[in-house]
C-alpha cells in the first residue's frame, strides 16, 4: 500500500477504514497506468507492419509511455510530486525471441525489420507512485479474418492465449502458485506446445513487480525442488507472464543479442569503486529508480555500458538477458496485471487489442472438462451467483436456505 496518500475521512471515522481508502486510491493509479499501457499498445500494433524496424517501434513505445505518464498526477500530494514513468521498457521480440529484445542504434540487431508471418510479442509497462501496469500480447504480421493465422504459430498463439484465460480465473485468494503452474502445463500440452522453462510471474507492490510470491512455468527439476510455494491473499497485486514456445520442451538460451534492459536490485549493497560506475548508477536511480530501464535513456551509451559493468558483477544492478528458444520455433506471450480485491479477482489491465478468435485457425480444441467450465465461468462471480451458491451450501447441509 502506498505512504504517500492518506484517506480524507472524518477523523471520528478516520480508524475504521484507512487502509480501505489508501487501497482504493493505489487501485486508481494502478488502472490509470493501465490505461496508458493500452493506448500505447494500439498505437504500436499499428505499427507492426511489414517492413517496419523493430527499433522504431521500441523508441517510440517509450516515447509514448513517458508522454502518457507526464500528462497525468502533476499536482504534489502532501508537497510530495508523484513519481511516474516506464515501468517496463517497450520490448517487441520476434518468433523465437523470447523477450526483452530492445536494440540501441549500435547494436547489429538494430536493423531488424518486421516480415510478414512473423510472430511479434509487445511487451511494455508505466507506473504512477510505482503502481505499476504491465501488460504483453502477441500478433501475427499481415494476419486478418480474411488471412488466418495456421500451422504452429496458430498453435502456439492459441495455447498461450487459453493459458492466460485459465491463469486468471486460477490467480485467486486461497489458491496456490503450484496449481497455476500445472493448469498452464495442461493447457499448452493441448496444442503441443511448452511454456518456457523457468519463466516467472510475480507479486507487485508499491515500487516492486519482481515481488517475493511467484508463479514459475515448466520448472526443471532443481527449480520444483527449490521453488517455494505460495498461497494468494486478499489485497494482493500480481502480473502474470504467460510465455509459451512451440518447442518440444520449452528450453531457451541466451545468443548473439546484446543485453540492453537492467534493473536495480534493491536487497543488494555494495559501494562501487569506479567514478564512472558511481555517477551511472547515481543517473540510473534518478531516472528508473525501482523500475527496470534501457540503456537508451543515458545520454553517453558507450559510459553507461562501461559503468554499469562493476554494478552487474556485483549483482546490484541485473541484467534481463535477451533470450531466444530453438530456430523455427514459435514463442507467444501474454502478460497482464492483476488485483486481488474483497469481492474477488479484478483486472488492472486492459484485454489484448489485436487477439480475436477468428484470426487463429487451428486443428486442436481444449477438451479437458473441468479447464473449459473454468474457461466459461466469469473471472469474477456475481453477488446473485455468490448467493445461489451459498444457499445451495446451506440446503446441502440440511438448513432451509429462506431462513436466514
């Protein structure tokens, strides 16, 4: 919960319901960034045309980002200005690239243009106080109603896309990280695809999306031994990162591309010894604070490579390598940002814009009963369903539910 906003009750009231009130007010920031994550992820999917460059579209996501953010909350709250910003660089990574791909003018992979066909993840996220919305989908380039997505990009965009249905109806209070972790397994096995090995989804709070309760995708067995289990509360926030691969089983390594997003690591002291080092590091906290960042945003590139060298090493700030899964094989994604709130799970994101059924034609079908009542139901009940079901509880227990 943020400490920068206070609720503004009576103060003969003022006991019963301040975290209530500060909840409700970190919720509203939440969904204004949400919002600007969504217009700017229209604005880039329209630009996902054949023959665009992939740098473009990563320099001008952030553009729009930063756009979106600096034309909302300008007023001090407590004499205190309300930090904003990106809260994740705009990534757009291609078929078996698997995320965080964001070249710099330098970089050999800068001159990446999109082709027809290929399977493009957008990946971005803003923040306002560090409430941050996150939020990642998938296209097709050229593909339409008229010009369906086939063969195993058709499966691999279905699979992901069912699995982050069925994720978020499971992200619920009482439920357990480990039940996400097989229903998603289950899902993707349908269309013969893997998600990604090791790939997490985590907690958020105030200035944190990589909190300490996670949801890990197709572990390896020292992953399912050393992974803790988690069980979801009330009043929690998570961002759910769906990555599915057409691969056989979901591996990916790090190649050639140059790693560009870092991000601080806040558990980490250590007093770095260079002068370069210290006054990147000093840049880097002015301009991203919590928040993971690009190169792009230093104004000397090849310095703030060279500072950020002794940071990494010492592991104070990480790098999110850019990952990549086997030639000809497809990877889809899609992330979004959700609030566990008092009358059950609320979406802080917006649905993806470009998904439609009709642009996905595939041969395989969900089948699984139970994973396609659970695809069917709402993600959040109705109080009229909430109170069928507990008088059908009560009838079942020999009470007569109208008395009451």
């Amino acid at each position: 919960m943020s400490d920068s906003e206070k609720p503004t009750a009576d103060p003969a009231v003022e006991e019963k319901k301040p975290s209530t009130s500060t909840f409700e007010a970190d919720l509203t920031k939440y969904k204004t960034a949400a919002e600007i994550v969504n217009n700017v992820m229209k604005k880039l999917i329209e630009l996902c045309v054949e023959g665009a460059k992939v740098i473009d579209i990563c320099v001008e996501g952030d553009k729009l980002l930063e756009e979106g953010t600096g034309a909302v909350y300008n007023k001090p709250v407590k004499g205190t200005k309300v930090t904003k910003g990106i809260a994740f660089p705009t990534c757009v990574s291609v078929n078996n690239t698997v995320s965080h791909f964001s070249p710099l003018a330098s970089d050999p992979q800068s001159s990446q243009v999109l082709a027809k066909d290929d399977v493009v993840k957008l990946h971005l996220g803003a923040h306002i106080d560090g409430f941050a919305a996150v939020s990642a989908e998938t296209l097709v380039v050229g593909a339409s109603a008229e010009n369906p997505v086939t063969g195993r990009r058709a499966d691999v965009l279905k699979a992901a896309w069912t699995a982050a249905e069925i994720a978020m109806r499971m992200v619920k209070v009482g439920n357990k990280n480990w039940a996400v972790t097989e229903a998603v397994g289950k899902v993707t096995s349908v269309w013969d695809c893997k998600p990604v090995e090791g790939m997490l989804s985590c907690q958020q709070t105030q200035n944190v999306i990589d909190g300490k309760k996670r949801i890990i995708l197709n572990p390896n067995e020292s992953q399912k031994r050393d992974f803790e289990a988690a069980t979801f509360a009330e009043g929690e926030v998570y961002g759910i990162d769906i990555l599915v691969s057409s691969g056989e089983d979901g591996k990916a390594r790090v190649e050639e591309s140059r790693t560009t997003l870092h991000q601080r690591d806040s558990t980490i002291t250590y007093q770095l010894k260079m002068k370069t080092s210290r006054a990147v590091f000093s840049e880097m906290q002015k301009k991203a604070g919590a928040f993971p960042f690009n190169i792009r945003v230093f104004e000397d590139e090849k310095r703030a490579r060279m500072g950020l060298q002794e940071a990494v090493q010492h592991s104070l700030v990480k790098p999110y390598d850019v990952v990549h899964t086997p030639a000809n094989t497809f990877v889809a994604a899609f992330h979004f940002t959700i609030a566990l709130l008092p009358g059950g799970p609320s979406m802080i994101t917006l649905p993806p814009i470009w998904y439609k059924p009709e642009f996905v034609k595939t041969e395989k079908e969900l089948e699984d009963e139970e994973l396609k009542a659970l695809l069917a139901r709402n993600l959040r009940e109705s109080k009229k369903s909430k109170k069928k079901k507990a008088a059908k509880n009560g009838a079942e227990a020999g009470d007569d539910p109208k008395e009451a």
